[in-house]
C-alpha cells in the first residue's frame, strides 16, 4: 500500500520537478560579489552663509570600478541582475582639523550623467553625529543596476548646515555596492 502511494506521489512530482529544472541552473549560475569605488570632492566654505541654509554641491564624475569588478567574477554588466548600496562613508580628509560639526543633515545623489537626468536618492545621514571625521550615510535602498553598468556615474550632494563652514573642506566617499549577476 505504502509503495503504490508513494508511486502515485511521485508521479505528481515528477512534472514538476522537470519543469523547475532548467531554473534550478540559474540559481547556480547566479553570482554576487561587491564594487568599490572611492572619489573626492569639496565643499566649498560658507563664510557668509548662516546655519540651517541648504548647501547643494556641483556633481562629482566617479569613475567605476564596476566593469573590472565584473570581468574578475566572469560576467559583464549585460548579465548584472541587481545593485544595490551597501554602505557610503565621507571622511574629511583636509584640513586635518576639520570635523564635520558643520553639517546637520546631508544626501547625496547618484545620475548616470552629469546632467542628472535620472538622478536619484543613493543615502543620506538626516541627523549628522558631532565630532566625527568619518560618516557612514543610510543607503537609500533603490535599484542601482543602470548607474553601474556604465563606466562612471556622478553623485550630486545637497547638506543642510549646523554652522558656518571657514574654509574649504575636502571629502572622500568611499561607496561599497552588492552585485548580484549571473555568468555567462
């Protein structure tokens, strides 16, 4: 009795699993690993702007390191499936004395180009922490497959200010992407 039951089973099965089979060579077949890219830029100082004045900062071209990054894991960004931002950090990095006290919020923005066409929200940090050389933002959680299938994008940024900024300050965005793709 069991074994015809299971034989009745197992004959209900079986087209499915069949069916689920050439999808189960995708799942193998996908891939993730992590882009990093690194860029620079500056804010200009704000002797004469008062506190609590939104700050937008001109577009900063970054080129990827995406395309190597997919050539090392045997894919290309044809078969790239899903960027998303795991982490983007700011380090003030001159003058050695500057913190980023001068900020009270800030976001910065990602486009494929420096028209901004299609920019969009990549992470922001709404309350920043006093006395810190280094920020990590909260990624915004979207889609980022176009913007890495190129050769570079460019980050917009716009900050609110706590205080009055001196001087110009230099700052560097060190952003860590996961990539999910499949291979070829």
């Amino acid at each position: 009795m069991r074994t015809i039951l299971f034989k009745k089973y197992y004959l209900l099965l079986l087209p499915f699993l069949l069916l689920s089979a050439p999808g189960c060579k995708k799942i193998l077949n996908l891939i993730t690993f992590q882009v990093s890219d690194s860029s620079s830029f500056t804010i200009p100082g704000t002797p004469f702007v008062p506190p609590g004045v939104a700050l937008s900062i001109p577009g900063v071209s970054v080129p990827t390191t995406a395309q190597s990054t997919y050539k090392n894991n045997n894919t290309s960004a044809d078969y790239v499936q899903d960027v998303t931002l795991d982490r983007l950090t700011l380090t003030v990095t001159n003058p050695s004395t500057q913190n980023f006290d001068f900020l009270k919020s800030i976001s910065i923005y990602i486009a494929t180009d420096a028209a901004g066409s299609n920019k969009m929200l990549l992470a922001s940090l709404p309350s920043v922490p006093t006395g810190q050389t280094s920020i990590t933002l909260n990624p915004a959680g979207g889609k980022l497959d176009q913007y890495l299938k190129n050769s570079s994008y460019t980050l917009t940024t716009t900050a609110e200010l706590a205080q009055t900024l001196r001087q110009n300050t230099d700052v560097r965005a060190d952003s860590r992407f996961s990539v999910r793709a499949t291979l070829p």
